[in-house]
C-alpha cells in the first residue's frame, strides 16, 4: 500500500463481539462479513479462532466466504493459539494471523506473570510459528499505552526481526488523549530500527470517549491502519468507530491528504445490520449512523440548508447511505422479488423450506404495514430461519390484556423442545405479565439485565423492535425480535436470548 492509503481493519466481529451479549453465531457474522466486505473494509478480524470450536468455524466459514477483504485471525501468543488461527484462516484468499501480548509491567507481573524476556520470547515464537501459514502476520503490543517506552521500542524491535509485517499499539485500557496517543506513535516511527518496513497501526478503546480522536492523532503521525468497529461497538466502552473515522478523514482530507476503500453508501446499512444482530442500538445523537446525525430541528438551520446546504451541513446523509433504506416491497409482492431482495441483503437460507417461512412472515407483515423497507426484511430473518439451528423454545401465541385501574394479564402459549406449554400470569404492565408467563413454564433461572424497544422504520405501524438482555451463571446474552406488536415483539426477544442460553458452547475470552 502505498502511503497515502489508510488501512480499515474492522474489528466488529472479534472485539465488537466482546461487549456483554453481542456473542454471535456463524450464521450472523456471515451476514456482517459480506456487509463489511460490500463497505469495503481492507482486513475483517473474524474472530478468535482458539475460543471455541464455533469461534474457529466461523473464522473459517468466513475466509471461505469473502474475497474481498484479508481475513485475519486474533490469537494470544502461544502455539496453540496460533495454530487454531492459521488453521481457520487457511481458505482464505488473503488470510492474516493478529498475534499479541501484554507488554504493560501491570499486566506482565499480575496477569501473564512473566519477565520481559520471556514476554519477547513468546512473542517472536508466535510469530514464526504464524509465518508457517501465512506471510501476513500483525503483532500487538497489549496494553501498550501503559508499557514502558524503551521496552515497547526493544518488543517491536524483536517482531520486526522475526516477520511481523503490521504493528499495533493499542491503547487496551481507553486510557489515552490525542496528544499524548499522537506523540508516542511518532516516537516509536522514529526509533525502532526498520520501522519504515512495516505497517503502523493504532486500536484505541474508548474509556474516555476519546477513542476516535485518539485514532486520529495516531493517524496524523504516521500510523498508516486503524482498528475499528461499526457503531464503536467493543470491549467496555468500545472500540473507535469506523463510521467516524473514516468520514472524519474523508470530511478532512485537506488535513489527512489520506484515502480509504471504504465505500460510504454502504455505512448506514452496515450499522443498522450490526444494532439487529447484536442489539445494541444506536444512540439517536451518534455522530454519522444516529438518527438524528442528519436532521436539522431549528429553524435557523433549516431556512440556513433551505438556502444553502452547505451552511449547516459537512456531510451529506446520502454519502454515508441515508436514504438507502429501499421501499422494498408491497403486499402484492411474489416469492421471486423476495428472493432477489433477501439475495441484494446478502441473507442466504439454509432450506428452501426457512424460505418460504420467511415469505409467509413477509406477507403476514405486509398486511399489518403498507411499506416495507429492507429494514423490516432484515428484521424478519433470524439466525434460525437462516442456519439448521432450529429453536428450543418457540412463541405459539400470546395474548395480553391492558385496562386502565386493571391489572395487566398475559396468556401465553410456547413450543418448548417439541411440546406445547402455556401459562397465565398477571404483571406491571403486558410485557411484565408476558415475562411472568413465560418464567412460569421455562423456569430459566437468569437475570433480566436489559430490556428496550426502538422502532425499525418511522410511523406508529413500525415494527417494534426489543431487546433483552439476560445473564445465567455467568453468561450474557442479547435476544432480540420484532413485530409490529411490541409485547410480541417482547415475547420473541425474551425467548431468543433463552435459546441463546440453551445453545451456546463455552468460549475462552482473548484477554485473559
Ligand atoms: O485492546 C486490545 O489490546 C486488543 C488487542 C488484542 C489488540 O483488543
Ligand atoms: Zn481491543
């Protein structure tokens, strides 16, 4: 690459999975990997093949399925992290392996306990053992931001010697500001030998909301690949946003004089398909992606863009893929558009039989709402309809009764493992009652920890769509679902996240 090109390294799925419940399927990171290859990101880190055999198979269905992007890897430096990565990555047209280790004293004497010869020891070992699968191989430096500043120059010293091609610097902890990030990039451009060899790169979290503009300190020193994620979804507070970096350098190119692949119109879709999958919604004020990151309320500024766009606006919503959201489909819609627009979607069925399910969900909604968007499509696929998973526990029928001075009820009937159960229960309000009677005939166990509804399109016939958040003995995970019936739509997401608890297999998180 050459020096004026800025390498995007999304980060969605392996560090964005890492936020409390955004664990994915298989089926689900596919979906996300063919949006960010359509974006146009140069590397995706598809996961952390070493967590769990599901973690590895997704690693490995994506370097089989996308050919427009590198698809890397995340592994701890040890053999057998190693392996497992190259392992995955091995399909790949272009395959990275992203090797790390803390290098911070907190984090060598506390956590790995290990001396910093040995720190470079496992280092440079994990690299040569990634060289015998592929010739991409980045190098971390953990918890960089609070490593000491000659060690850090001798630790990237070492892995250049032994192969690493890209170095990042991360600022593990968000612990950073823009000066400082900026400043110590420069330093270690200018002092490790051979550093004009190797690709720089920064991964910033977002402890202190400054993860972005970290990044883009980093940038304006040399750093030539940004890890990022869609929505700055991440660890904790998160990862720096691709959305804002990336408009932030083409808004500003008079500053960074730097171009990225990214194409913009495909930056919304991508951030609305990322918040269903992973139900994390996008606050309404998020810069580029939140809904009202293009909405002018005051009437200065309207009568100002009446006027002149410019006035009030640095960027236009189509740019970034506002508007892109297609009027779809009608109710007189066939089978064959359906197909073609599920196709446009990048959402593949696993049966011809999950198809035609999703189609009759399609004409079922199409009579409750006069216009479907992509959105509504999006949201009426679920992994299950997708994979040959098929769901534990299944909503057969809710009714629910709200009366002012009454108190709410919620009848509800369930498949559980192929057997039809129902229960009646009286709550706060209907999604309480519905909750109650679900609990009442499944007996989970786990803790409510988040619940929130947001609408999919505008109008009061949008679907609603909920998530929920439950965790059980020590594990976390978002459900989600839609209708254009919000305690249905309840109902769905509470049994999603419980099909979750049911289904998902232990994984090892790469931090610890
Ligand atoms: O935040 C971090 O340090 C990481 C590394 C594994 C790159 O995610
Ligand atoms: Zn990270």
């Amino acid at each position: 690459m050459s020096n004026n090109k800025l390498i995007i390294f999304d980060t969605t799925l392996r560090d964005g999975e890492q936020s409390p419940g955004a664990s994915m399927t298989r089926e689900s990171k596919l979906r996300i990997a063919r949006q960010l290859e359509k974006l146009g990101v140069n590397v995706i880190e598809a996961g952390f093949a070493a967590a769990s055999p599901g973690d590895f198979a997704a690693v490995k269905a994506i370097a089989e399925a996308i050919t427009n992007a590198t698809i890397c890897s995340l592994a701890r430096a040890s053999e057998n992290d190693v392996r497992r990565a190259g392992e995955a990555i091995k399909p790949a047209k272009s395959g990275r392996i992203h090797t790390f280790i803390a290098t911070s004293p907190i984090h060598m004497e506390h956590k790995l306990r290990m001396s910093k010869d040995q720190v470079i020891e496992r280092a440079v070992m994990s690299i040569k053992t990634a060289l015998e699968y592929t010739d991409d191989v980045e190098f971390s430096a953990e918890d960089a931001v609070r490593s000491d500043m000659d060690f850090l120059v001798q630790v990237f010293d070492e892995v250049i010697k032994a192969g690493a091609k890209t170095l990042n610097v991360p600022d593990t902890v968000g612990y950073s500001i823009p000066f400082a990030w900026g400043e110590r990039m420069k330093e270690l451009i200018a002092t490790v030998p051979n550093s004009d060899k190797v690709i720089w790169s920064t991964h910033c979290h977002n402890d202190l909301g400054l993860a972005v503009a970290n990044s883009l300190s980093a940038v304006l020193n040399g750093a030539r690949q940004v890890e990022c994620t869609i929505n700055g979804l991440g660890e904790r507070a998160g990862n720096a946003s691709l959305e804002e970096v990336v408009m932030a350098v083409r808004t500003r190119r008079d500053i960074f004089n730097l171009e990225t692949s990214i194409d913009t119109t495909q930056i919304v879709p991508a951030s609305k398909l990322v918040s269903s999958i992973t139900g994390y919604p996008v606050q309404p004020n998020k810069a580029i992606v939140g809904a009202n990151a293009f909405a002018h309320e005051s009437g200065i500024h309207q009568d100002g863009i009446l006027k002149h766009r410019e006035t009030y606006e640095i960027m236009r919503a189509e740019d970034v893929g506002w508007n892109a959201n297609k009027l779809s489909l009608g109710k007189l819609s066939g089978r064959n558009a359906l197909r073609q627009r599920f196709t446009a979607l990048n959402i593949e069925f696993a049966t011809e039989e999950s198809f035609l399910a999703a189609f009759n969900r399609f004409k079922e909604l199409a009579d409750l709402k006069s216009e479907i968007f992509d959105e509504d499509l999006q949201a009426l696929v679920s992994d299950e309809s997708v994979s040959k998973v098929s769901e534990h526990y299944r909503l057969i029928s809710l009714r629910a009764h709200c009366e002012t001075g009454v108190l709410p009820i919620a009848k509800v009937v369930i498949n559980m493992g192929g057997e039809e159960q129902d229960a009646e229960m009286q709550g706060g309000g209907p999604v309480d009652a519905t909750f109650k009677a679900v609990e009442k005939i499944v007996n989970s166990g786990s803790e409510l920890l988040l619940y929130s509804v947001n609408n999919i399109t505008s109008g009061t016939d949008a679907q609603g769509e909920v998530t929920v958040r439950l965790s059980k003995g020590g594990r976390i995970v978002n459900g989600q679902g839609a209708d254009t019936d919000i305690v249905v739509a309840s109902a769905k997401a509470y049994l999603n996240a419980l099909n979750k608890l049911y289904n998902k297999a232990e994984r090892a998180h790469p931090q610890i």
